[in-house]
C-alpha cells in the first residue's frame, strides 16, 4: 500500500510518500518540504502548496493520503494556515479517488514511537530507524510527513477491521430488531 | 463590479452574488446557502462546498470573491471546518485568476451597519434595506454573504487607493533613499 504523508502548513509544509508491505515493512519512496513566503497572500500561498501536493498526488499515484488533524494551537491563526493547507489537499485527493485519513499528533506519536507525548526528536530517531535511512530526515516537517505515512500503513488495516466489525454488528442489530418486530406482530394477531 | 460574497461552513456555506454600480449603489443577484451532512467525512464535506461554490464561479463569472476572514471562535473544531471551507474557495478562486479578498465580521459589521459590533438582526436589516428586498434574505448565513459581497463592492476601491498610496510613497522613499547614496558617494570623493 503505497501512502502519502501530509504534516500541512503554509510556510513549511511536509509531504512523504512510503510504501507500506508485509507487516510492519515500510519504505520510504520520498520526502520533501514545500515552503510559501510569508508576506505572499493567503490565496496564493494555498497555490503553492496545492500544486506541489497534487504533482505528488499525479506523479506518486498514492493509495491513501494521510494528514494530520490540525487542533487548536499556541498559535491561533498559524492554526487556521494549517487548517486550510489540510483542506486543499484533501480536496485534492478526494477528486482524484484517493482515500483521505485524519490522524492525530499524539496517534501519529503513539504509532511511530509507543508513546503519545514523545517528542519531535524521539519521532525523528524512530522515523530514520523504522525507515532504515542513514541519515535523519531535515527539518521536523519532513520527519512528521514520514511519520503520519507510517502512522498510516499501520493503522490502517486495522481500521479497515474495525470498520467490518462495526457494519457486521449494525447489521446483526437490524436484523434482531426486524426479527423482533415480527414476533411482536405474530402476537397481536 | 461583480463580487461574490462568501460566507464559509461547512454545515452551512453562504453564497451571493452582488452587482456594484455608481456610488454606493449596489444589487443582489443571487443569494443561497450550501449545506453539508455532518455525519459525512470531512474531505467529502470540502468537496460539496468546493463544488457549489465553483459552480457558483463559473456561472456568475464574478470579478472578484470576499471571503469572511475567520478567527478564533467559541468552537475551536467548528473554526477549523469554517476555515477550510475558505481555502478551498480561496483557492478556486485564485486558480480561476479571480482576485481573493478577505474581510474580518467587524469589517462587514462597520460596512453595512456602521458599527463594528452589530448583531445579526441589525445585518440583515441593513443588507435588506441595501438592497432593497421585499423580504430578509434566511438564514443569517445568507445574509452574512450578501454583506460580505457590499463590504467588499464599498472598500475595494479604497484598498485600491491605499496600495497605490503604499506603492507610491514606497517609490518615493527608494528615490530618495539613492539619491542620499549618491550625494554620499559624491562627497566622498
């Protein structure tokens, strides 16, 4: 399963492709940092950053695109940049049929390191030793995009799982119900 | 000058279509509001409200979109649906070579009412009178975007006036800053 890590932002924003095989196999395909000036406004930035994710998008062919969920920040309206980068790209992705999941920091964490609350230099020791790579992915961005990709690649046959589960025991519910109904019918009469 | 007003969501997007003419004389051409399923996933939810609005784009061929700049809100997950809802118009608009403008509530407020912190009813009792409506454009979302559309038809030209006031006295600073390097360099000599 090959997926597409999203770490949004409008001045730094990290993109990853990684190739999910048997198990917990990952491989990292590429990584980069897409970066908006400042003082370009809001429209344009939103630009840069959505043609640089949709040329990965065409040229990658991900199965999955895999963003992180932006929560209130420090930083209030560099939260709503990030927020709206977010928005692009999974639009973009959603008009392509690709897949779009919203992971968590602390999921992503939670994944990539088994702790949650781990910091941004724990995740990037684990991002290169899980990957395998000789050198530490640069800046932060980059190390997350990977990061939400494996998240991801993990993550996601068991949500899959978890989906079927859920479905088997909504239609088990529907048919209890149904059943009862006629009973309660075949009472009456 | 045709603007079109938006007034982002994702439950509930507002959209118009105002006419500015002579003056502070304008007309509303169309008004409506774009709803989304919360219950549906949220690149889906982007790609309703992307939909309509470029649909909205292409049909009314408006010369320049206003869209409410969101802030901060009570609702923190609300706030962040509400801005990539923006982005996503944003960014049609800007793909579409049509000038993007943001503008904040008190903006809009101070515009229509004349005073910044104006309630809702106050809004759509001006934007009714404005454009001279036999009834108040429902739901507040509505009215919302036809304000947003008269804000930006009444401030344009003044932000244009501003940026060229800017551009020019930034031309006359650079001036002046190389003549004062030359006399330097003359007395040098």
């Amino acid at each position: 399963m090959r997926v597409m890590g999203v770490d949004p932002g409008l001045t730094r924003c990290g993109l990853s492709i990684v190739e999910g095989g048997l198990g917990r196999k990952v491989t990292a395909l590429a990584v980069d940092v897409v970066r908006t000036p400042p003082d370009l406004d809001l429209a344009h930035r939103l630009l840069g950053v959505a043609d640089a994710a949709e040329l990965w998008m065409d040229t990658h062919l991900p199965e999955a695109v895999a963003i992180e969920r932006v929560f209130a920040q420090h930083n209030v309206s560099t939260a709503m940049g990030t927020a709206q980068a977010g928005g692009v790209i999974a639009l973009a992705a959603v008009r392509r049929g690709i897949p779009v999941a919203f992971h968590t920091p602390s999921e992503v964490k939670a994944a990539v390191t088994g702790n949650g609350s781990a910091d941004k230099a724990q995740v990037t020791a684990m991002v290169t030793r899980i990957l395998g790579l000789r050198v530490a992915p640069k800046p932060a961005d980059a190390a997350d995009a990977l990061a939400l990709a494996i998240c991801h690649c993990w993550r996601a046959p068991l949500m899959d799982r978890m989906a079927k589960a859920e479905a088997q025991a909504a239609a088990a519910q529907r048919r209890y119900a149904e059943k009862l109904a006629e009973q309660r019918k075949a009472v009456r009469r």
